[in-house]
C-alpha cells in the first residue's frame, strides 16, 4: 500500500495547483503518494547543505494540476507573495517537501512546506508554498518576467 500525503503530515494551508484544471491540495490530499529526494542546496551566503526532502514528487504536481503538454515552467508562489519561475525539467525532478530528513520542516521554521529542486538553487526555492501554476513560455521569452523576488508590500514573512 502507497502511503499518502495526509499520512504523513498536515497541510496547514491550502496549495492551489493551476493547470488544466484548478484544484486545492487539501480538497485531494488524502489521495497523493509520498515521495523523498535528496537534493542539495546552495544558499545565497554560499552555505550548502545536502538533505532528504518528503513531500509531492513534481510528476504527482504535474499529474494533478493536468499540466499541458506544452508546458515549459512551474510558477510557485509563497503564501507571501514571492513567486520563482523553475524549468519544467527542473520541476518535475523537484519535491514539494513537507519534511526535511524526516522532521516536518514547520518545526523549525516559520513555513510548512518548501519546493525544493536539483539544480535550483536555494535562494530559488519557495518556502511556504501556496500556487503552483503551469506556464508556456514561447522561445526568447525570460521566465523571470513572472518572478515576484522583491516585496511590493509587507507580507514577505518567510526568511529567504
């Protein structure tokens, strides 16, 4: 028997997945298999740090959220705000961890959850997850231009 998401740990707010069709991760968590990845991460001070993150496997994300096929990035987006744009290659081998070498990462930190991905590095990792859309983006286009990286009010609040 596949261990779920709600078997694991709670989703304390909700995750909105974008695609095809919109769906609140709390309406279908008991449903989603679990899935744990190693990835490192590489701070923005230079620190690195290797870890085993639990969570929704970016493929179950795509699956859920019914992502076209053309589909070239994942827009995750904090609770906060503050938005990443993350390659969809990126993405699929990426985690929507809930726990970080099997602690729930809100024990130590002011957010539940953090989408975390080999090759993203950490100042590009979106912690306390609350969107997740779909996006294709044409040829030349930068990804960028949908990032949201600087506050525009006070509601950034996880420690970036």
């Amino acid at each position: 028997m596949t261990e779920s998401v709600a078997d694991r740990f709670e989703i304390p707010n909700p995750i909105t997945v974008v695609g095809d069709r919109t769906l609140r991760l709390d309406d279908t968590v008991r449903t989603l298999p679990v899935t744990t990845r190693s990835a490192e991460v590489v701070c923005a001070s230079g620190n690195r740090y290797s870890a085993e993150w639990t969570g929704i496997s970016g493929e179950t994300l795509c699956e859920i959220g019914t992502a076209p096929p053309e589909t070239t990035h994942l827009l995750v987006e904090s609770r906060d705000g503050y938005r990443m744009a993350v390659s969809i290659a990126d993405g699929l081998a990426g985690v929507l961890a809930f726990q970080k070498d099997g602690r729930p990462i809100g024990e130590n930190a002011p957010y539940s959850n953090r989408f975390v991905a080999p090759g993203v590095e950490g100042a590009r990792d979106v912690k306390g997850v609350s969107r997740i859309e779909f996006h294709a983006l044409d040829p030349g286009t930068d990804p960028e231009r949908l990032e949201q990286v600087e506050p525009d009010d006070d509601r950034f609040e996880a420690e970036r």
